[in-house]
C-alpha cells in the first residue's frame, strides 16, 4: 500500500488527541446535509472511512458529543471540542475519522458527496459522484471500488 504513504498522523486543534491512520480509506465523502453543516460550522463535512482496525487513538482524551436521537457517536477532543470521529453500530466496526485533523491533508478530495439536496450556494467540492442524499446502500461497494482505483491519494 505504499502508494498510499501511510501511516498517517493527526491531532486535533490544540494537539491533545494524537491518532495515526494505518489502512487505506474506503471512500472519501462530502456530506452537505444541515446537520454536518451545524456539526461543523462550515457548508459540508470531509469523512475518510476507515477500516477500524487502521485507525487509533495513539494519546489523548476523547468524549462524545453532539449528543441527538441519533445512533451516531461523535467523539470530541475534551479540551478544544474539536469533532474527530465518528462511530454507529449501522457502520460495523468502520470509522468516519475527519481528514482535516490530518497533519497533511493536502491531497484529500471527496469522492462521493451526499445531501447535494441541502447544499450551500456557491459550494463547489470537485466529488466525482453527486447523490440528493446518501447514496443507497447497495452503491457502497461500486463507489469503494471506484474510489481504489481512481480516488485521490497522497501525492
Ligand atoms: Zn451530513
Ligand atoms: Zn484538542
């Protein structure tokens, strides 16, 4: 996998939560929907999808938050609350880990965006697939496919 550079290291704002990404992304993903857009504070949310077991917590204290009605677990740094990853049990055992907290994230471009429907205007991502909202689950695998072989990767 050395055409990937991995592994990779993150921290979130203030550096308390060190994590370092061993395996390649599943896909890499826009979301537009208004609750990324609240969670985030900006017009979309970037997710690489991690296998779980390529990903760790190597230092640092995280807690849930943006707690809702939602089987979703977002976990935050507990000093700067800056949003990390998220778990669901809908994922099995994947992560939605936030590849802006990555040391170099330069390279990241969305593969896939979701919720194009609740998009801001003047949002341009470059994703090279569009959905009005997730794309249905039966897409999953012709997506990951497609992000192996084309998605964007280190330069
Ligand atoms: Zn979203
Ligand atoms: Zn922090």
């Amino acid at each position: 996998m050395s055409e990937w550079k991995l592994p990779w290291s993150a921290q979130c704002l203030c550096g308390q939560v060190k994590r370092r990404v061993s395996a390649p992304p599943l896909v890499a993903m826009a979301c537009h929907c208004k609750g990324c857009q609240r969670l985030t504070s900006g017009a979309y949310s970037l997710t690489l999808m991690l296998p779980g077991d390529g990903f760790e917590v190597l230092e640092g204290e995280t807690e849930p938050g943006a707690l809702r009605r939602s089987e979703s677990r977002h976990h935050y740094c507990v000093q700067c609350k800056s949003w990390l990853y998220t778990t669901a049990p809908s994922l099995g055992g994947l992560v939605n880990f936030r590849p802006t907290m990555l040391d170099d994230a330069s390279w990241v471009q969305p593969y896939v965006e979701s919720y194009v429907s609740e998009k801001l205007p003047g949002v341009v991502t470059g994703a090279t697939h569009s959905f009005a909202q997730f794309p249905p689950p039966e897409k999953y695998q012709e997506l990951m496919a497609g992000f192996a072989r084309d998605g964007a990767k280190p330069a």
